[in-house]
C-alpha cells in the first residue's frame, strides 16, 4: 500500500512495484492518470478518512510505504505554532495512524515492511528547516520505537532520509533553471535527486532482499548529508 502514490516519489515508486508485478493499493486524495490500470485506489485524506481506509485495506498486507508530506521552509521568526502543529500532523500523526490502521493485516502477512520518509535536513543542519526537521526528527524516532515494538512480530520499519528531489512537493525550490542549478550544485554529486533514486530504495526496503534490514535511517542525498567537497 503507497499512502501518497498519486505524485512525486509515491508515483514512481507505484509505477516501480507495478513492473515488479505487485498488487497495489493507493491512497490519496486525488487519482493519478498515469497509475497502471490494475492499481486499487482510495480517495481518501489520512488525517480525516481512517474508517474509510481501514475497510479498504487488505486482509494480509505485505508493505506500507507513508509518502505524504511537507517542506515548509522560514526562518524561526516567521514559522508560527499552527506552521509546527501542521507538520507534525501530516508528517507524524497521519503516518502513525495509518500504521495503526494497517498493524493487523501487516501482521497477517507473516513478514511484512514499513517505509517512512524522512528528510537530509534532520541529520544535518540546514537553516530555515526547524518546523519539518523536527517532525521528521519525530518520524524517525517513531520509526526506530516501532522497529523494535513489532520486531517479533516480523515486521520490519525502516526510513529514507531523502535531499531536495524534483517532485511537484519541491517545484517552489526549483522553479527556475538559476534555482536547479544551485540546488544540483549543493549536492557532492552535482545534481537533485529524481523520484525514482527514492523509489528504487524503497522497492528494496519493501522486498525480501532487505529481510534482515529493520530500524534504519537511510540517507539518500548526492552525498549532501556525509561528505565536505570543497
Ligand atoms: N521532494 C523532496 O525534495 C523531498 C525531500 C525530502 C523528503 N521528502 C518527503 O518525501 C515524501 C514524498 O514527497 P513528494 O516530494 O513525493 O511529494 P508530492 O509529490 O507532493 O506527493 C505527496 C503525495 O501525498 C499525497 N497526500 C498529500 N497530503 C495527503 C493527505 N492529507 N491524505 C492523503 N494523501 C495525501 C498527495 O496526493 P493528493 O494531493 O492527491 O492527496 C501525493 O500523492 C514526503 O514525506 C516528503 O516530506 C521529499
């Protein structure tokens, strides 16, 4: 199940686990044109439609990617309560209830993976990050809590920590061929990340071929996060 596969990495990924001939459930609030026509689709919004998505999930489900959320980026002076509150909803609360909401068929399918999403921004410092650093921050905290809660129950959490990657979330940070270029530059590597770098981790996390892979932070940035080049 891809919770935000409607755009961006979410989409991508959809469109990867397709060719890996999965069975796909998409929750969004709005339908993609571009989705393979055999994709199962919910309108639903994560923070309001919870009985909705719960008679919607299978009886077994083997993985749960949560690609729903924000970058609100301002300096502290300008970011209010409601700024920090709306991150922490979407980004924390929305994917936490959806894990609750999924915990039975996840437990059904005898071996099972959760992926959440998180950013370079909380593991390096950046400025003007500190509402979604934080609720990232406390996704990857949740992640690590629940990789141990549900060890046992041989369902594995692990996280992608991704840089700026072009994605319709990101195009006010890439809405000139000036602001990309500075953007790639930024990067060890000279470029942004493209959706499907993410997907391409994720589909990993998600197959068995991570099976012995649980309670990870896995960084996923041109290098931005780790190395000094200049
Ligand atoms: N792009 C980046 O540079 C970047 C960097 C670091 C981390 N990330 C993280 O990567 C993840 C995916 O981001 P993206 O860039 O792929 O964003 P995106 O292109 O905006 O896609 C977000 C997806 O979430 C869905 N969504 C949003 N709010 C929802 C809600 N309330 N209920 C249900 N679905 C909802 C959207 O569909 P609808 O609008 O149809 O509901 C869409 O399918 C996010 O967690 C983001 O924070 C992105």
């Amino acid at each position: 199940m891809v919770v935000g596969g409607s755009s961006g990495i979410g989409l991508a990924l959809v469109r990867l686990l397709h060719e890996q001939q999965a069975n796909i459930y998409a929750v969004s609030r709005s339908a993609s044109a571009e989705w393979p026509a055999d994709v199962r689709f919910l309108k639903a919004d994560v923070l309001e439609n919870l009985d909705a998505i719960q008679r919607f999930l299978p009886d077994q489900l083997h993985g749960l990617v949560y690609s729903v959320g924000s970058i609100t980026l301002k300096p502290i002076n300008r970011l209010t309560s409601e700024d920090f509150l709306k991150d922490f909803q979407l980004n924390v609360l929305g994917a936490a209830r959806m894990i609750q909401q999924a915990l039975k068929p996840l437990k059904n399918a005898a071996g099972s993976s959760i992926v959440l999403i998180s950013t370079v921004a909380v593991q390096t410092g950046m400025p003007y990050h500190a509402s979604i650093a934080a609720a990232k921050g406390a996704v990857e905290g949740m992640a690590l809590s629940l990789a141990a809660e549900l060890a046992f129950q041989q369902i594995r959490v692990n996280v992608v920590a991704p840089s700026l990657t072009d994605t319709p979330l990101a195009q006010s940070l890439l809405s000139s061929p000036e602001r990309r270029e500075t953007s790639a530059k930024r990067h060890p590597l000279g470029k942004i990340g493209r959706p499907e770098d993410i997907s391409q981790l994720i589909a990993f996390l998600l197959s068995d071929n991570s099976s012995w892979m649980t309670g990870q932070v896995i960084g996923l940035d041109g290098g931005l996060g780790k190395l000094k080049t200049t």
